[in-house]
C-alpha cells in the first residue's frame, strides 16, 4: 500500500499496484454485451465470455503478495505535519494569497425562477392566437400540450382535440409550467456567463435558444407522439419560443446581481 514503505539497496521504495491489461479485458467484455443486446446473441456469448476472462484474471492480480511491485521513490518521504493550535488568519481583498470567484457577481436561482414563470405567462399567447384565427377553438393548444404525455390524444380528431377537457387541462398546465420553470433556470445559469455584455445575452436568450428549442420539440414529437406532430402549426410554434424567450432573459438579464464569496473564505 502507499503508506507503507522499505528500504532497499539503491533507495527508498513505495509499494505500487501493477500494471495489468484486465480492466481494459473486462471493459471489452461490457461492450461485447452490449452489442449483443442489440444485435445477435452470438455477441452476447463471447461478451459474456470476456467478461468473466477479465473478471477473473483482475481478482486473481489483487490477491495478496500478486498485485503490487516495489517502486523507486523520485523524492524523500516528507516530514509529518504537526498541527498548531490558533486561529487562521482570514485573507481579505489586496491580500497575498486572495482568491476570487469568478464571475465574482451572479443571478441568484430566484432570477431564473421569475424569468420562467413570465415567459410562461405570455407564451401561450400567440398560441392562441393562432388556435382562433386558425379556426379552433382556445382548448385545442392546450389538448395537443397534453398529448405529449398521453399518446391517445393524437388520434383523435379535430373536433375532438377543440372540446374543453378537464384532464387534459390540469396536464397541459402540470407540462407547461414545469417546462417553463426548467428552462428559466437554464437562463439563469447560462446566460450570465455569456460574454459580449446584455446584447449577446438576449440575442442567445431570445433567438438562438428558441429555435434549438423549436428543432428539439419537432424531432421528439416525431418519435413520441407522430400523428400529434402533424396538427401543430410549426411556425406559429416558433413564434411562441421567441416570446418565451425574450421574455424569460429580459427578466435575467435585468436581475440584480449578488455577490458571490471568495475561494480563500468569507
């Protein structure tokens, strides 16, 4: 073991483990198993296989008096250290040694919270909009929200998706709000870090976000929920993102700022 130490002929000496193949065996064994799992059992035979090879061989190298070697020490043991009874001294701004916390300001969690609940708040806006010049009904957004948890809804019909339906309500807001909460805290985190000062922010916050965004929800909806996919008019969609967005990081961005304590201590 490391702290055990000898004296040979030519220097001090540490034990060390050896140096073994077997964990890089027994890793090629998991990844054969994985493999198999997807394609044929004759993966899952030979992995199985390597795997306990590996298994079995890294046990026997950790027995004792198997596993470890004696190495040449490159420098002499150092002395013990002795405690010393007092106080510590605590180290201030200006001072030798002083660490900062960089960004030594930061948006407490509160500042994404709010920023997620407005862009929740005005997001369904345009969503409705779209839903009455369109021709729904106000309930029909709101009806494919939740069938992003409920894979029946999407087989249903338009007249159907355009009926008020209480669960379908309390799911379609139980989604929003927890998707707007998420993401606020993403804005809190992320966007202050940012560099290029308010204006990049925004501009990330407000565009660049929204249409990842955009481009996520339309690739997951395609593999969850794929006749549901086709009733959502995408761009309008989009539009939604956006005021998300610029909402949420107008909030984080207008944050005030707390400071965050040194590295070195208070």
């Amino acid at each position: 073991m490391y702290d055990e130490f000898s004296r040979a002929a030519d220097g001090p000496t540490v034990e060390v483990p050896k140096p073994t193949i077997w964990p890089m065996v027994l890793s090629l064994g998991v990844a054969l198993l994985a493999a198999g799992v997807a394609t044929s059992p004759a993966f899952l035979v030979l992995g199985g296989l390597v795997f306990v090879a590996g298994l079995v061989g890294w046990v026997r190298g950790l027995l004792q008096g198997r596993g470890h070697t004696e190495e040449l020490m490159s420098a002499p043991v150092p002395d013990p250290v002795v405690g010393r009874p007092g106080g510590v001294e605590q180290l201030h701004p200006g001072m030798p040694g002083y660490r900062f916390r960089l960004p030594v300001k930061i948006h407490p969690i509160s500042a994404g919270v709010k920023g997620g609940l407005a862009g929740g708040l005005v997001m369904p806006l345009p969503a409705f909009a779209w839903a009455l010049l369109s021709g729904h009904s106000v309930w029909f957004p709101v009806n494919l929200l939740a069938g992003i948890l409920l894979p029946g809804v999407g087989a249903a019909s338009v007249a159907e998706l355009e009926q008020f339906r209480p669960t379908l309500l309390l799911i379609g807001i139980v989604i929003h709000v927890a998707i707007s909460l998420v993401v606020g805290l993403l804005y809190g985190v992320v966007l202050p870090t940012l560099p290029k000062g308010v204006v990049w922010q925004m501009v990330c916050g407000g565009l660049v976000v929204p249409l990842l965004w955009t481009g996520l929800s339309y690739g997951l909806m395609g593999v969850v929920n794929p006749l549901l996919r086709a009733h959502v008019d995408w761009a309008w969609y989009a539009v939604s993102q956006f005021v998300f967005g610029l909402v949420a990081a107008l909030v984080v961005v207008r944050s005030e700022q707390v400071a965050v304590a040194p590295a070195g201590g208070p």
